[in-house]
C-alpha cells in the first residue's frame, strides 16, 4: 500500500462506491505516496479516509478483506499469469453476454410484434367502421401505434424518423431490451382499454404513467449494485 498506483486505484473505487469518502484525506496520502518515508497500513487507510472497500479484522481467523473488485486488482499485482487470466474471462464473459442480450432483445421483439397483433385486432374490432374507406383504416391503425409510441418514447413514428434519418427500420428496431417489454406490456393493455371504450388521451395519459412506472422498476432491478463477497487479501 505504498505505491502511488495502489493508493490511486483505492481513491478511485471509494470515489464511486463510497459517498462518505473523505477526499482530503486521500489526496494527502497520494501526495506521499512511494516516498521512503511513507507507510499505510490497511487500518490506517480505513479509519482515515473512511474507506469501506477493505476491511480488517483481528484474531483468530482474522486478517484484511477487500471487495472483489479490490482483491482482483492486488492478486493481479502479485501474479503476471492471474492477471492474463482475469483478461482472457473478461472478453469471453462479454462475448456471452452479448450473446445473450442479443438472443433475449430478438426475442422480446417477437413477443412485441406478438402482442401488436392483439393489439390491432382490437383496434379493428372496437374501432374501425365497416363502411368507412380503406384509407380511414390505416390511419385509425398509425395513430393507434403512434399512442403506444407516445406513452413509450414520447415521440410518433414519423418524429423518430425524422430525427434519426440515417438509421434504418423504425422506432421499435432500435428501443432498448427495457422498452420492448415495457411496449408489450402496455400493448395489451392498450387493447384492454379499447375494448372497455377508454378514451385515446385517457388511455396515453394512463399508458405513459405505467411505462414510466415499469421502466423505474427495471432499472433500479438492472442497475442494483451491492457491495458483496469481500476476499481475503491477507493478514
């Protein structure tokens, strides 16, 4: 813990993880770090900046503990092989993590386009007039998209395009794995709400409060971090 690159990368992970961490503290530290002088002690570190990345314990047993993210980052210091290790199972995670995100966003897409279905078959059942021409029809079906739109993206279709000239398919071709089940989600409810005569700007108004209420569960479900499995780094 002398060395000017280990009191950095800790400063960093506290900086991120830790809203307690005492800035102040750290950059004296940094600033005398590598000095012959300078020594840190994994207990002095803690109890002077605050620091909860690492932490120590006494006895039988006993020895410093340091969040996996830590411990990775001293095992790959000590060994050149556990390092090229920690690379190699870094790319092939990533390799089957797209993997999987790809197979689970053409999925929900299927399943999106599943639901439209329900969807337009409740718009021609409750809403389309037998005798009304064709072209009524499409337009009746577009604005009926472009409300599950609004709720969703806050845009139309014709709006998405308009912005992003250059990408091709449509406004759904590119959401995120998060909208497209959010999107299926109020397309049946959409068609529910039809079929009970909601109003249009009833059912946006009611359909945008339930996408915005959907995507904060997903993201706070995706993007939960906790601090877990601290590793024993030694004594």
């Amino acid at each position: 813990m002398r060395s000017r690159d280990v009191i950095e990368f800790l400063g960093l992970w506290e900086t991120i993880h830790n809203p307690n961490f005492k800035p102040l503290e750290f950059e004296g530290f940094k600033a005398r770090a590598g000095s012959n002088a300078f020594t840190l002690s994994p207990k002095r570190w803690l109890e002077a900046t605050g620091a909860i990345g690492m932490y120590s314990r006494s006895g039988r047993n006993g020895g410093t503990f340091a969040h996996r993210d830590i411990a990775f980052e001293f095992a790959s210091w000590i060994s050149a092989e556990f390092k090229l290790y920690i690379i190699t199972d870094y790319q092939r995670l990533k390799m089957d993590e797209n993997s999987r995100l790809s197979l689970k966003w053409n999925m929900n897409r299927e399943i999106s386009k599943i639901n439209y279905r329900i969807h337009t078959d409740a718009i021609k059942e409750h809403l389309i007039v037998p005798e009304l021409p064709k072209q009524y029809e499409s337009f009746t079906y577009a604005t009926e998209a472009d409300v599950l739109n609004m709720a969703m993206f806050g845009m139309t279709a014709k709006q998405w395009r308009d912005i992003n000239p250059n990408l091709d398919g449509n406004i759904r071709d590119h959401a995120t794995l998060q909208q497209l089940i959010i999107l299926s989600n109020i397309e049946s409810l959409n068609a529910v709400m039809i079929k009970q005569g909601v109003s249009r700007r009833d059912r946006l108004v009611e359909l945008n409060r339930i996408a915005k209420e959907q995507m904060s569960c997903l993201l706070k479900w995706d993007g939960t971090n906790r601090l877990e499995d601290y590793n024993h780094i030694g004594r």
